[in-house]
C-alpha cells in the first residue's frame, strides 16, 4: 500500500513535487498535453509562414497587407497574454485552456474558408486569443508540476516549437505535390484545425488543476486530491499552517505591480529582455525563411522549402538540446551566447547574403536557427516560468509574453517593410542590433532561477503588498 503524505500549507506541497524521482505516470501526459498545446500554437502561427508565398499570390497581397496578416495575430497576444494570465492566477489554469483550444479551432476554421483579407484576418484574432492565454498558462502549469531538479525540461517546448514549423513545411510539399496550387495556405490552417480539435478533446479529459496554486489560495483538499491524481501517490490535506512565505498577492491584474518591486526585479528584466529580443530575431528572421530562402536559392517552391525544412530541422536539434545546455550553464549564460552566435550570422547574412556560396546558404542560417532555439528561443518563457511564486506567475509569463508578442509584432510588421525598403541585407544588420544589446543586459544582471536555492513560493523576501493577509486563505473561501 501506498504510503500516506499529508500536507500543511504551501512548502509541503513544493516539498512533495521536488521529490519526484521523475515526470512519470499522470504527470508525464500532462506533461505532453500541455506541450501539444504549444505545438499547436506554434502549428497555427507557422502555417501562414509556409504558405505565404503562396497565399501572397493567390490573393495579390500587398507588402502592407502581408505585414498586417503575418503579425495580427502577435497584436492581439499581446493583449491576450496579460489578460490570460490574470485571470489564471485568480480563477486557474485549466479552464481556460480548453478556451484557447476552442479559440483555436475557430480561427483556424474562419481563415482556411475565408474568401478575402477580411476573413483571414477575423480568423488570425482569434487565433492571436488562443496563442496569447494558451503559452502564458500552459507554461506556469508545466512549471507547477515538474521537479525543481528537472526544471531546464522546460524548454523542451523550444523543440516541440520547430517540430510544429517543420511539419508545416512538410505538409506544404505534400499538399503542393498533390496539385493544390495557390491554396496551400487554406489546407494547412485546415490541419490547425484539427489539431485543435484533437487537443481539446484531450485536454479536457486529461488535464489537472495546479496543486501549488491551489494550496496558495488554501483550498488544500483539492490540492491534495491534485497530486494524487497526477503523482500517483496517497496525498490528504491536514491542518493548514502559518507558514513564513509571502502573503498571497490578491490584487488580481495589479499583480503585475510586484514584478518590478525588490528581488523581483532584476528577475523581470533579464527574462523580458531574453523573451523580447529571441522574439524580435525569431520573427524578425526566422519566420521568413521562405523568403530568404528565394532569395538565397530562387523561386522553385519544392526546393525553398526542402531548404528551410533543413534550417529548421536545425531548430529541433537545438531546442531539444536546450534542456541540457540550459541544465549544464543555466537559462541566463545559454541565452547570453546563444545572441552571440546570432549576432555574428546576421552581420555576416547583412554583409555578405548575396554572394554566399549554395553550402554557406544553408550553414548560415542554420546556425542562426541552431543559436536561437538552443540559447534564448525557450529561455524567455523559462526564466518567467520559473522566477515568480504560483499565485503571480501566469501573470508574469503573460506580461513578459505580451513584450515577447510586442517584439514578435515588430518583427512581422518590420521585416517586409524594411526588405521592401532598405533591401535584404540591411533589414539583416538592422535586426543583428537587438541580439547585440541582449548579450549586453544579460552579461550585466545575473539571475539564475535553475541555480535559486528555494522555490520562488518558499521565499521569504519576495515583493508582497503590505495589506495582503499573512495567514491562510480559508478552504471555502474561491477566488
């Protein structure tokens, strides 16, 4: 029989998870079911990537209105990240997962039927709500139940995040083989669609609420029950203790406020600036590929996308090893190099992209790939996803992902403008400015959730409001 564990209060909860030996059982497919949920959003943020070629002729779209499809979605994340994040942190997680997926699922069938710009970007909104609630949860929630000891896991997302894109492109040669011209777009938000659906389906049947959230709101009889369903193990709630933690931060959205109070801070800039800048060069970049690839190999639509399929099998490589690098040299020292290496293929993109031999077409941005998805790509989601207590950390990855969404917005709208503009190779050397100042900050402010010594929920000296209550939330008392 299973040995019985009792819990208290706050520590007693981080205690039993940190003493996981693994993510096993339960825990390991809700493990995958949160990750299917990025896979998803990254699915459905990369598929208009693969068509746009595409789509841009089929529906004689301008570079103004390329920019605006390619980066709605982005503008309206950015809105929807703090706002999925606080009402997470007041009402729980899963709940409103299961919205983004149906949020998903509409937008995905709303652009693939559309029959003009309108309709593609009504379609691109809701998709922009389903991306901007589902990574500022499902992050704090992948948090919440892995082992401190596993807590670099976390960017596996990064993976899981060019798995997605190079599936897109994948499908994109399918769907081109089998004769469907100009409307490979339509087909591949289709997919999106039915990934979402699958995945709503799941996740509603599978998923479980935060057990750390809920026993900072006190309710630690569904805490309990949490972790046994989840762990596996024999788990009761007993007499709720004083504990000497931060009182729970009950301002709701005013949350945001303690981020840049105290120890918080330092925390707050490191990670807004990794999220903001691998956002910036990611889909300032790496998101038109295609295009730079038609630059760099000419206009046959099989062999563009073979050639960025092979950047972004880069991207996997990277992503899935960012884990360990992360583990190794921690969050902050991989992205600090990771925007070095950067750096370096931008300016040499900038000075040199239309003489590149056909080998240094492809090792070029390969490199800029492998760099981005093994330094800074997850780390920005990690490092919020593991510097704040439970109560305030979906709040926290939703206004560092709002940034992250501001500069994934500017790199979508600035991209076309500047290439159209200014041409190819200074639209590069513009963006290689960002990854620069992004080594410089993270050089400077050193903070290391992987090497913290405490959970941030056992901290003593964490930012609090000084008229929050010190003594436990009342099991009846709901948010």
């Amino acid at each position: 029989m299973a040995s019985l564990t009792t819990i208290r209060g706050v520590k007693d909860v981080t205690d039993f998870i940190d003493s996981r030996p693994g993510i096993r059982g339960h825990a390991r497919l809700v493990w995958w079911l949160l990750l299917g949920g990025l896979f998803l959003e990254a699915l459905s943020n990369s598929a208009m990537s693969a068509g746009l070629n595409p789509m841009t002729d089929d529906l004689s779209l301008s570079a103004g209105e390329v920019s605006f499809l390619t980066s709605l979605s982005s503008w309206v994340a950015l809105a929807f990240n703090p706002i999925g994040g606080w009402l997470a942190d007041r009402w729980g997680r899963v709940g409103l997962l299961i919205v983004a997926k149906v949020l998903s699922l509409a937008g995905a069938v709303v652009a693939a039927t559309a029959g003009g710009l309108v309709g593609i970007a009504g379609g691109r909104v809701l998709v922009g709500m389903a991306y901007g609630i589902d990574f500022a949860i499902a992050m704090a929630l992948l948090a919440e139940f892995t082992p401190k000891k596993f807590a670099a896991r976390l960017n596996t997302w990064q993976g899981i995040w060019y798995v997605a894109v190079s599936t897109n492109l994948l499908l994109a040669i399918l769907f081109y083989e089998l004769g469907t011209g100009l409307s490979i777009w339509r087909y591949l938000l289709g997919v999106c669609g039915l990934v979402a659906l699958v995945l709503l389906v799941l996740q509603r049947k599978y998923l479980v609420e935060s057990p750390t959230w809920l026993a900072r709101k006190g309710r630690l009889v569904e805490s309990a029950r949490s972790l046994t369903e989840v762990f596996g193990a024999t788990v009761e709630a007993g007499e709720p203790v004083q504990e000497n933690v931060a009182p729970v931060a009950d301002r709701g959205v005013g949350n945001i406020v303690l981020l840049f109070r105290g120890t918080y801070l330092p925390r707050t800039i490191v990670a807004t600036t990794v999220q903001l800048v691998q956002s910036i060069q990611y889909f300032g970049v790496g998101w038109y590929l295609p295009i730079i690839s038609v630059a760099l190999f000419g206009s046959d639509f099989v062999f563009n996308t073979f050639g960025t399929l092979i950047f972004n099998l880069f991207g996997i490589l990277g992503g899935f090893c960012s884990a360990a690098i992360a583990h190794r040299f921690g969050l902050r020292i991989a992205s600090k190099w990771g925007f070095a290496v950067v750096f370096v293929m931008l300016v040499i993109l900038g000075l040199f992209y239309e003489d590149l031999p056909l080998w240094l077409g492809f090792v070029v941005p390969s490199a800029f790939i492998l760099a981005q998805s093994a330094g800074p790509g997850g780390n920005g989601k990690s490092l919020s996803s593991l510097s704040f207590r439970s109560e305030v950390r979906a709040t926290a990855n939703g206004f560092i992902g709002a940034i992250g969404a501001v500069g994934a917005a500017v790199g979508l709208v600035v991209f076309p403008l500047l290439k159209s503009d200014l041409g190819l190779g200074n639209t590069f050397l513009i963006i290689s400015i960002a990854p620069l100042l992004a080594f410089v900050v993270c050089s400077v402010v050193r903070w290391e959730p992987t090497r913290a010594p405490l959970s941030p929920d056992e901290e003593t000296d964490a930012p609090r409001f000084e008229s929050s209550p010190v003594s436990p939330v009342p099991e009846s008392v709901r948010p």
